[in-house]
C-alpha cells in the first residue's frame, strides 16, 4: 500500500470553458481536480501475506486472487456454459471500398439442461487471403449505432474503415446478450434468467451483473471466431465504450484469448479509479444501475476505501497482454485522468513482464497519443463518444502491437 496525495501530475487539464459550464449548471459531482480525494490505492505488486510479487510466476497466482475479488466484490461469478454452438448464414454486403463477406452468426450456449440463444455479426474484408486479426465491437446502443447489414452508417462502430484496414470486423449488442434495464432478470429476460438455475450455488450478492453478462457474450462470439477459418483468433482485439468498455475490460480480465482490450470513456466500473469519487461515484452508478453489478458492489457507496482492489488491477489483470485506454476531454463524469492513472499503475504488473512503466505524472495533452510496449492511452477533445479518431487510434494500436499483418 502506498499512500498518495492527489495526483494532478501530467501535462492534461479539463477545458476552461468545459468547468465553467458544469460551474454555472451548479452540478452536484466532482469534476474540479482541487475537489479530487486523497486516498490509498492498494498496490498492485503487494503479495498476500505482507511479500511483493516480483516475477511473472508469482503475479499469475496473484491474478487469479484479483480475479475472485473483483468476481465477489464488483461483477459477480458467471456461469460456466458446457458448449457453445453456432448457426451461420453468410451473405455479401458492400460496405465502401466494395463487397465484405458478412457471417450472421447464431451462438447458443448450453449450460446444464438450459441454452441461450442471441445473434453476432462478422465481417470478413474482402481483401483477405489468410486469417486476418479482428476487432469485436460490444455495441451499448440502439442497433443502428453498429448497424451489422451497414445501411446505417456510423462512426460509433466505423467498419469500413476497419476492414479496410484488413481486419475483420465484429460486433455484438448488449441488449441481445442482456436486456439494459432493470427488471429484465425478474421478468424472465436476457442470460441471466435463461441460465439461473446455473447459478443456484453461487451467493445471490455474488451473482452476475448484466456488465459481467455481456462480457461473458463476448466470450461465447470469441468462442465462434476460433472455429471460423478466415479469423486469425490469436489477434482478436475487444472493444467498448463507456458502459460496454467496462464489459470489454472485464471480458480481457476474465478471458485471456483477447489479445487486446480497448476501453473507450469506460469510467466508473471501467478504467476510472474508484476512490477518486471525481464524476459518476460508485452510489450514484449502483443507483442509477443497480443491475450492472453484482450486490455486494452496493456495499461501497460512498464506502470506496472500503473496497478489497480498485480499477488500476482490473488492468493489471490483463498483463501482459496489451491494453488500451482512451478518454475525451469533455467527458469529466467518467473522470480521465482517473482513466489514465489507472493504467499508470497497472504498469507495474507490465514491468514484471520487462516493460516499462507509465508515471503517474504522465499524462499526456489532448490529441497526444501515449503507446509504450503493450500499453496505450489517448485523450481527444470532445464529449462523450466514439469518433472516427478513436478507431483510427485504436488500429494504429494494434498495427504496432501485432505487426503490419496485412498483404
Ligand atoms: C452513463 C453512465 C456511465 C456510462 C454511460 C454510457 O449514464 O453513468 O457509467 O456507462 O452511461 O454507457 O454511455
């Protein structure tokens, strides 16, 4: 444990005007650094019983204790499914740049004697001649933010432009993996109620929140891309924004065939430090989005010193493979430099790995990309979105992290 003052090293500062404006609306939350909290971050090298981790052996055993807690405290224990099995019907659509082989993929999950049925779609570029990497995209929207057949256009989930990259692009919807909305468990709807009985063993304040319900979507559509012979699985990057960037980070913790994790303005829940309490609190998340979590995470609010980890090891948690965090710099309820300081010290379990650590004081200005060895963080100007920048961003990443791939 280390004890740290507020730490407002780094060359970023939020916009005048983006202040004065919260000022003038008198919101309630913290967005001001000065208001920041002070507090004592547990220390991601720290061992069990008092030792320090310092080889990469003693940190996969360490992980796995990490894992449990953020599995009792945070997201909640998901079931394990027995089989996957999948229904696929390809087609041709043609996104810019000319035809992309389009697989609409029904994926159902077998665990005990019940299934769950929900819909994904890949799109293969149509310049592939071996398996290509590939990104999949949780979409947290409404349909035609990541429209599959692409008659909708958006840069929320810009396709084109990943396959011309030469990746594949995938993506699954939340709402098909788990219904947004409170109640949804009750009324019979999403994973959770078709796969209860799977978890009649597990406590109820230990049972999975809809966030580890789509994470765990996300893994039953990697489950897919390995049996499909045009993905090179080894190079499967996953993606989300805010809310679905939480999932993407928690599905890369819980699932080590993503090679990589992008966590868009993912915030509280997500990348944000939680006892920072700067923006959206862990009281104001559980209230607005009891389901989200599991309920022991309801025992932290306004209690986040309390909690056994915070946000920086569900980082670590996927060392060494790479991570990236991006953040906008209007989007002060999902508090960036708590985004960035989380990755700063989660580079300790990268270090074990021989990689070199990001400083706290790091911190880069806007539009100023920081890439070190299998890490990555950016913050843009702007509100709370994913940009075309973004994704550009986001495949210069993995350009860097899995080579030029392509040809
Ligand atoms: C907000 C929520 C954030 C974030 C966001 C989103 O209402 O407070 O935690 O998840 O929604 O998903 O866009």
């Amino acid at each position: 444990m280390s004890e740290l003052q507020r730490e407002v090293g780094g060359e970023w500062r939020p916009a005048a005007a983006c202040l004065a404006s919260l000022q003038a609306k008198g919101v309630a939350w913290r967005y001001r650094e000065e208001d920041a909290a002070s507090y004592i971050l547990p220390d991601v090298l720290a061992g069990e019983e008092g030792g320090r981790i310092d080889t990469p052996a003693a940190w996969e055993a360490r992980r796995l204790h990490i894992l449990k807690l953020f599995e009792r405290n945070v997201y909640g224990v998901a079931p394990v499914c027995d089989r996957t099995t999948f229904s696929v019907t390809e087609g041709e659509i043609a996104p810019g740049g000319g035809p992309a082989n389009a697989r609409r993929v029904e994926i159902t999950c077998h665990a005990g004697a019940d299934a769950y049925r929900f819909e994904a779609t890949v799109l293969i570029p149509p310049s592939a001649r071996k398996p290509v990497p590939a990104f999949l995209f949780i979409n947290n929207r409404e349909p035609e933010a990541a429209d599959p057949s692409r008659r909708v256009r958006k840069d929320f989930w810009s396709a084109e432009a990943i396959l011309a990259r030469g990746y594949a692009a995938a993506v699954v919807r939340t709402d098909d993996i788990e219904p947004d909305r409170a109640g949804a468990l009750q009324e019979g709807q999403g994973v959770r109620a078709a796969l209860a009985d799977a978890m009649t063993q597990t406590l109820p304040a230990e049972r999975w929140g809809a966030l580890a319900a789509w994470a765990w979507g996300a893994s039953r559509v990697m489950d897919y891309l390995q049996t499909d012979a045009a993905i090179d699985a080894g190079r499967v990057a996953i993606v989300g924004h805010s809310r679905g960037g939480k999932a993407a980070l928690w599905a890369a913790a819980t699932d080590a065939r993503f090679a990589i994790a992008i966590s868009n303005e993912s915030g509280r829940g997500g990348a944000g430090i939680s006892r920072r309490r700067m923006g959206e609190t862990v009281k104001v998340i559980n209230d607005r989005f009891p389901y989200w979590f599991c309920e022991n995470f309801w025992r932290f609010n306004d209690c986040e010193d309390a909690l056994p980890i915070d946000q920086h090891q569900l980082l670590a948690l996927i060392a060494p493979r790479a991570v990236y965090v991006a953040s906008a710099g209007d989007d002060l309820w999902a508090d960036p430099r708590g985004e960035f300081l989380a990755l700063a010290h989660a580079s300790a379990a990268y270090a074990l790995h021989g990689h070199s650590r990001i400083d706290p004081s790091e911190m880069p200005p806007l539009d100023r990309p920081l890439v070190r060895g299998p890490m990555g963080y950016h913050i843009r100007p702007g509100e709370h979105d994913v940009k075309r920048g973004d994704w550009n961003r986001f495949m210069d990443f993995a350009d860097v992290q899995w080579r030029a791939h392509h040809g």
